[in-house]
C-alpha cells in the first residue's frame, strides 16, 4: 500500500516537474518567435568574456544611452530620441549586460560590474568625452563611473533614476531568500516566466511604467517579453540580483562631490514619483530639474519631442559653455 502511494507520488512529482520545464521552453520560444530586436547595424564589443550589443549612429560630440536596469528592457526605449538626437551627435546606444541582445551570463550583478563596462566602453570605444543619458537603475552606475573616472564625462542627464533612500538599502535574509528563489532551476525560472508573461508585462507597464496606457501599443509589448527571454530566459540572474538588492549602493557621497554638468528628467504621473527623483537635487543643488509633461517612467517613448528638446537645451547651456 505504501509502496503504491509512494511511486504515485514520485510519477505525479516527474509529471508536474515535465509540465514545468514544458511551460518554461514554451514560453521561451514564443517569447522570441518574432525576433523584434535583431538588426542589421548590429555592433558588439567585446568586454572581458562578455559580447555586448551596440550601435552608432550621426556624427558630432557624443552620447552614450544607457537603459533602464531591467531584464525586459533594451536600447529600444531609446528608439524614439535617437533620429533627432544624432541629427547633432554621435549617437551609441548599448544593451547592457542581462538585457536585450548582449549576453546574460548566470552571475550575480552588482553596480560596480557595470560602472567598470560604462568606463571601459567610453575609454575603448568611444575614445572622447561623453554625455551620458541614463534611464532608471542605470542611473546609479552611471553616476559612480563619472565619480571614479570623471574625466571620461562632458556631462550626465539621469531620467526617472531610483531614491537615493532605497539605493541605500542593502542586501538582508529576506531578499536574498527572493534571489535564491528566482535563481533555483525550473521553480525559479517558472517565476519569472510568470512574471515576465506578456499579459504581466502589459499590466506592469500600464501600472506601472506609462503616463497613458495607450502608448503602449503591441509591438512595443512584443519587444519588452523579447527581451526578458531572450538567451533561454537568463535575465532571472539580472531580475534576482535586483531583488536581491545587490543594484542597490550609498550614493549621497558621489552626489554631493558631483561637478560635472547634470541634469536630473521625472515623468509628470505622479508627484510622489517626482519627489523620488528629486531625492538626488536634495544632495546636489546645482543639478538642474526638469518634468516631461504627459509622461511616467518613459519620457523618452512618451514624449520624445520635449525629451530631446530639454536634452539639446541642456548641452547648449551648461556643456558648451564649461
């Protein structure tokens, strides 16, 4: 009798872990099936044992887009800004690593891996002074690159970038237990298929991330699942470090010792969303503010017009003048 129960358990246990692992290469697969984000200007750098995507265009003074710290992100968002912004510069845009079409190896990802790729890119690749634009998480290794290497930045522009508050918030039990989870195979994989499922994704950006969710049309939706999936759904490890908070540092001191021109973008959603990006003024008064009316978390897809025209305001005045 026990016997029989016990080999029923074990098949139900083989059949659900098969169901899983089913679930997981299924949506894998239609995740990708369009292949939205290849391109025929693809570019890669190769950084340590890393390949990562990029691309250039226009020519002038340079500028250096950097994403959103986030698996389902890519240098899409930038899309919208890149034809009026290389009108005048020259324009690279990179997939940092964990995200879009670079390489998303298995590893725990911390701010200071990639302020060693931001300063390693401009010093090989670009090979001049750079504005760099900078979108959400990526703010903060974009601020510690120019603190360690300041001679590498004409300036710096950090749209919607995280409260200094929680990037004060270090790693504790609880959220390395969430790491561990979201990094475990197949349990931790079904996680985040769930949460990056395109029904998740089109929920979170319109909670979330959109001023008006009608800006969220289906091709931007197919390219956000495309990217979270991309290389068998490795962007966990992104995801799992960012739940982990090994993104997070104490950045009040690079801010307050900040001298090179800065600007700080906010939506216009919510004031308390602005009041976040407004932790970082409150460190450094001569950081100029700006909010992108009818727009959130992306005023660079939602309102690119005033985007640009704020960006192109800001080199005339402070950059071409230090």
């Amino acid at each position: 009798m026990n016997k029989d129960r016990v080999l029923r358990d074990i098949k139900f246990l083989g059949l659900s872990l098969a169901a899983v692992y089913g679930f997981n290469k299924a949506t894998n697969y239609v995740s990708i099936s369009k292949s939205l984000l290849n391109s025929s200007e693809e570019e890669y750098y190769n950084w340590r044992t890393l390949k990562i995507h990029f691309s250039k265009t226009g020519s002038g003074s340079p500028i250096l887009l950097l994403h959103d710290l986030n698996p389902a992100s890519s240098s899409y968002i930038w899309e919208k800004i890149v034809p009026a912004l290389s009108k005048n510069h020259k324009v690279y845009v990179m997939d940092l690593p964990g995200c879009g079409l670079s390489d998303k190896p298995k590893m725990t990802y911390n701010s200071f891996y990639y302020v060693l790729l931001i300063n390693d890119f401009i010093t090989n690749v670009i090979c001049e002074k750079t504005m760099v634009i900078s979108s959400g998480l990526s703010a903060t290794p974009a601020l510690m690159a120019c603190a360690y290497e300041p001679k590498y930045y004409s300036s710096l522009v950090f749209i919607n970038p995280p409260s200094t508050i929680q990037m004060a918030d270090l790693p504790d039990g609880s959220s390395e237990i969430l790491k561990c989870l979201l990094e475990a195979p197949l349990i931790g994989e079904l996680l985040y298929n769930t949460i990056y499922s395109r029904f998740m994704l089109d929920n979170t950006l319109t909670e979330r991330y959109f001023y008006n969710p009608f800006n969220i049309d289906g091709k931007l939706l197919d390219i956000f699942c495309e990217g979270a999936h991309l290389k068998n759904s490795n962007g966990r490890y992104l995801e799992a470090s960012i739940n982990g908070k090994y993104l997070n540092m104490d950045i009040t001191h690079a801010l307050r010792n900040l001298t090179t021109p800065a600007m700080v973008i906010a939506g216009s959603k919510k004031p308390h969303e602005t009041a976040v990006a407004k932790t970082w003024i409150r460190e450094n008064d001569n950081i100029r503010f700006r909010v992108i009316s009818k727009s959130r978390s992306y005023p660079q897809i939602e309102n690119p017009k005033e985007t640009c025209h704020e960006i192109e305001n800001f080199f005339a005045t402070k950059v071409r003048k230090k």
